[in-house]
C-alpha cells in the first residue's frame, strides 16, 4: 500500500508533467497559428527624429510655446526662448527632456513638456502594383499595410488583395512576405505593421 509521502511525490509528478504538457503544447500553437514568419512580425521600429520630420511641442499651462516643427536640413528646429534645439538622431522623450531642462534654465518653474509626431516624413514606405496611386510615401508610427495601401488610392479592381507582397530589409538581408489584406479587411486575419523602408507590392489577379 502506498504512503502518504509517495502518493504526494507521485501526485506532484503528474502536475509538473502537466504543466510541461500546456506549455509546449501552447508555444506550438503560437508557431503554428502565427501568419508571419518571425523576422516579418510586427515589431519595434526606429522612433528617432530625421530631416523634414513633423512633431508638436506642447508646455503645460503655456500656450504660447505650442506649436508643430519640422526638423530643418540642419537637424534642428527653432523654439521659442531657447533657439536651437538639435533634434536629429534623438527619440521624442530625448527631446522632451532637452527642451524641458532648458526651459526651467532660467525661464520656467518646472515645465512640463510632451512632443508628438505627426509625420515621420523622414522615413518612407513605397507601394506598386494595383494599386490607384502607386509611389513612395511617408511613414507614420504604427503604420498599418491597410493605411500603406489606402493612402496609394485604394486597390484597383485587378488587385489580388490576398497576395499582396512586402519586402522587408532585416540584418542586411531581403526578406518577403505574403500578406492577405482583403482576409484583414474582413475581420479574418490580424493586422500586419509596416517598418520603415518597407516595399508593398499588389499583384494583378490571373483569370
């Protein structure tokens, strides 16, 4: 008859094994249910600030200091008590604290300062194809490949909308993927994310 400490040890044994079970079991199912490949998924981007970008400044309590720059082709904007504020290279919370270090130096008790792009201009996506306006455009944070299409015109009415292509440059290596955009549209299929320098192609229907 088994004692007590052997039926806990065996009892312990079947749980971990369970556990181990579940957890391979659901990093599988990640594999097998993710529609891209690793290197295409979402992911990260570079928030850094270039040449011709747009970003607002807002200062709390103070509307006079709210406004929306362009970085200049010399990698800077103008604000106002400060002057030049070199922004290229730098992220927006880089910025932020720039901004907010030298308006409490003298001008300002404690300012509080956010800044918000609106257009990473400095930065691009190209679309071709079917599409009504093909071209080169601007990239904007969290971009979208639905957002890509749509500001090329739309789809034409040749378009394979489930076969469109996006090319991606990764470590120095070209990588593609096949996004189905109409299954997106509809509900069946999760959003796909754009990286900058990302090339969408739509390829014509074969009847």
């Amino acid at each position: 008859m088994a004692t007590a400490v052997e039926l806990y040890s065996s009892g312990m044994r079947s749980v971990l094994l369970t556990l181990l079970v579940l957890t391979v079991g659901l990093g599988c199912a990640d594999k097998a249910t993710s529609p891209y490949p690793v290197s295409l998924r979402p992911g990260t981007t570079d928030a850094s600030l270039g040449q011709g970008d747009l970003f607002e400044v807002r200062v709390f309590d103070e509307p006079d200091l709210a406004g929306v720059y362009q970085v200049g082709t010399d990698g800077a904007i103008s604000f106002p008590l400060i002057g030049r504020v070199v922004v290229e290279g730098k992220l927006p919370s880089d910025v932020e604290q720039e901004i907010k270090a030298r308006l409490a130096d003298g001008f300002l008790k404690n300012p509080q300062v956010s800044v918000l792009v609106k257009e990473y201009r400095s930065k691009k996506v190209s679309v071709f194809g079917q599409v009504r306006n093909p071209g080169t455009f601007p990239f904007t944070e969290h971009m979208s490949v639905i957002e890509a299409i749509t500001r090329a015109g739309g789809f034409t009415s040749m378009a394979k909308k489930n076969s469109v292509r996006v090319t991606r440059l990764v470590d120095g290596k070209t990588t593609k993927t096949t996004v189905a955009v109409e299954d997106i549209g509809q509900g069946k299929a999760p959003n796909y994310q754009l990286w900058p320098g990302d090339v969408v192609f739509v390829p014509e229907r074969v009847f």
